[in-house]
C-alpha cells in the first residue's frame, strides 16, 4: 500500500520547469489525485477487512489508509493555486473525507485554516456545517468561528454560529464517553495514536461547553428569526441552551409534572431519595425495544433498594401501546408525551435521539447521560452503593 501510495505521488509530480500542459492544469491534477484515490481506496479496504481484532485493524487504519497522502496532495495542490476554484473543492475533499487519525490530523488542521482565512465568505460554505457539527477534530471551530464572524450572508452567519455550538457540544460529549468507557477509550487509542487521544481526554470541557452557551446566546439574539430545519435559530438556540443550563452532569434535573400513559398523575421530583433512571423510548424505536430486558433486570436486582425505572413515552396511547406493554411486560410507568417524537417533554429536553437516558442520584441531580448497556449497569450499581453506603 505505502509503496502504491509514493508512486502515485512521484509519478504525478510535473518535472521541473516543464511548460504548463493542459494534463497540469489545477483541474486536471485534481481530477488524477481523486482517481488515484478511487484506485487506492478498495485495496485498503479489503485490507482493513480483514484484519483481525482491534490492534490489527487500528495499524492499518493508521499505517494504510490512503486519505491522508490523497489530502496532503489537495492541501498542496490548493496552496499552489489559491485564486482557482479547485482550490476551494481541494479543501472542502479533505474536511469531507477525513478521518479522526494520526496522519490526517495536521492537514485537516491546515485546510480548515486555509478555509477560514480564505474562503470565510464562500457562498457553498453552508453545505460543511453538519460535517463540522459532527467533527471530532477541534480546529473545525475555527471555520464555523470565521464564517459567523465574516460571511456577507446573515442567515449562513447565524447557521454558522448555531454548528458551532453543536460542534462544542458534541465535541464534549465525545471526551466525556470516552473518560465514562475505558473499553471504548483502549479502542479509540489503536486507532488515533496517542496524541490525539490526549488531546481529547485532556480538553476543558467546562471551558468549551460555555462556549457553547455563548455562542447559542449569540445567535438567539442576533438571528432568531432565520429558518432552521423545521424551525427557526431562536427556537433551535433556545432548545440547546435549556440542555446545557439544565440537563448536563451535575444539573438538577428539571421537574416532570404529567400524566402516565394509563391516564395518572405523575411526576419526577416525588422519586427522589430514589436512584432514578429516566428514558425516553417509544415503541417504534427498534434500540428502545432492545432495551426493555436490561431495564427489568435493573429492576429485580434492586427491589427493596432506593431505585426507580421511569419512562418518557411517544407512542399514541391505544391498544397498540397497551398491548406492547403486556408483550414486553413493561411494569414500570411512563410519562405520556403527547403521541409523537416531537411530544412537549421531548422538545424541552432537546431529545435528538432515542432511546435518550439520563440517571438522577437520590438528590435528583443527573450523574449520567446516554448511558446504555453495560454502562447503565454501572452506573446505577455505583449511584445505588453511594446511597446505601454498601460494598
């Protein structure tokens, strides 16, 4: 693979004080740097493949991926034509593709500069947003910053403004899965090296999340009324600044005062003194099913201990629903939530995903958010030994 990689590289270099030809053209150097990726890629893949185990698979992720000699190329290819419009699209490749890795890193570091100091006022700026959104790669704050701070177009500023926030946010949420999960930590180590590992588990997530909340501030004040998705940015600010005030670790959770789905009154703060898990599912939602079981034994392994298994429910209430619940021998109760996924609870909890979970200690204070699988079990085991003060 390294050995195909260098002579892909050399063998597309033009010689020396050779006279332009329209094969050297920016345009044509792109076109034959993305087709020798499109011959590099499969090669890899079927390596990745079948490697076996985790380290097998890491090593060649970090020693044969093809993307980050194809990006350094584009990133070449871009500073040495910055006033071409393939310069642009050579950037944009190499956020686009990249992957969380050691050799990519610095690159992507470098296209995002170049992104933002450059091309801050592109009219095609908007479609990276969600990729930045999602990018495990800190310097992606950089563009989102420049494009909010730069760009002529007010509603792409206040769209800017908004990833930029969810960027943080995820960004955060990522370092903290990964101090919560040593498993899942090890794996994500053989994978990214141990620089940029470092760099996740050692960042401020304090200092970003108010950040974060400045930011979506901003842009609640400044571009409100902008359409976003199904809604506005004031609305989407509004939604994401009650989740970070309110329902992040440490924050008493905020109160639930409804009704269950069999029509009784019930409400959240009237469990404390109670461990209390808290989770967001619907019958619809194949993950939510799948977790019923583990929730039962939750609740058989600490009957008669300070423990409460609630639900948020988006189902219609009808015999549908009370039939699953017998299937399924849901015992425990549910808030009802209107019917849907965008219920008034689930909206003001900002949920994005089901099933959501959240574990409250016996102060109602959320010591644990999303949470699944061996995770939960540890999670409650732990909140459950701090309020008994057993072993």
């Amino acid at each position: 693979m390294i050995p195909l990689l260098i002579a892909v590289l050399l063998s597309s270099q033009p010689a020396a004080h050779a006279q332009e030809k329209p094969a050297d053209s920016p345009t044509a150097r792109h076109a034959a740097i993305l087709a020798d990726y499109d011959k590099a890629l499969p090669i890899y893949m079927k390596r990745l493949e079948a490697a076996v185990g985790v380290a097998e698979q890491g090593k060649i992720f970090r020693d044969e991926n093809p993307q980050p000699a194809i990006a350094a190329r584009l990133l070449e290819l871009a500073q040495q034509h910055p006033k071409d419009p393939v310069a642009y699209r050579s950037l944009v490749w190499i956020v686009e593709s990249s992957e969380f890795g050691p050799a990519g890193a610095k690159t992507y570091a470098q296209a995002v500069h170049l992104l933002a100091t450059r091309y801050a006022d592109h009219k095609d700026n908007e479609k990276l947003f969600e990729r930045m959104a999602q990018s495990p790669f800190a310097s992606s704050a950089q563009f989102l910053q420049a494009v909010l701070d730069k760009h002529p177009s007010a509603i792409v500023r206040g769209r800017a403004g908004f990833h930029l926030g969810l960027h943080l946010k995820n960004y955060c949420a990522t370092v903290d899965r990964l101090r919560l999960d040593p498993e899942m930590a090890k794996n994500v180590e053989l994978f990214v090296g141990p620089d940029l590992f470092k760099q996740l588990k050692n960042a401020d997530t304090a200092k970003l999340l108010g950040q974060a909340d400045d930011v979506f501030a901003r842009v609640q004040k400044d571009y409100a009324l902008f359409a976003q998705k199904k809604t506005n940015l004031g609305k989407a600010a509004e939604a994401e600044l009650f989740e970070l005030r309110n329902l992040t670790v440490g924050k008493t959770a905020p109160d639930l005062d409804g009704e269950s789905i069999d029509g009784k009154k019930l409400k959240l703060s009237d469990y404390r003194g109670k461990v209390t898990v808290v989770v967001f599912w619907g019958t619809w939602c194949p993950h939510c099913m799948a977790m019923i079981p583990q929730e039962r034994a939750l609740i058989k392994r600490y009957e008669g201990k300070p423990f409460a298994m609630l639900g948020v429910n988006s189902d219609e209430r009808g015999d549908k629903l009370n039939s699953a619940l017998r299937k399924h021998t849901v015992t425990w109760p549910s808030f009802w939530d209107g019917g849907n996924s965008q219920g008034p609870i689930a909206t003001r909890w900002n949920i994005q995903g089901w099933p959501a979970v959240y574990v409250l200690d016996t102060k109602g204070v959320i010591r644990f958010k999303h949470v699944r699988d061996d995770l939960l079990d540890r999670a409650v085991a732990e909140l459950i030994k701090e309020a008994t003060g057993s072993r």
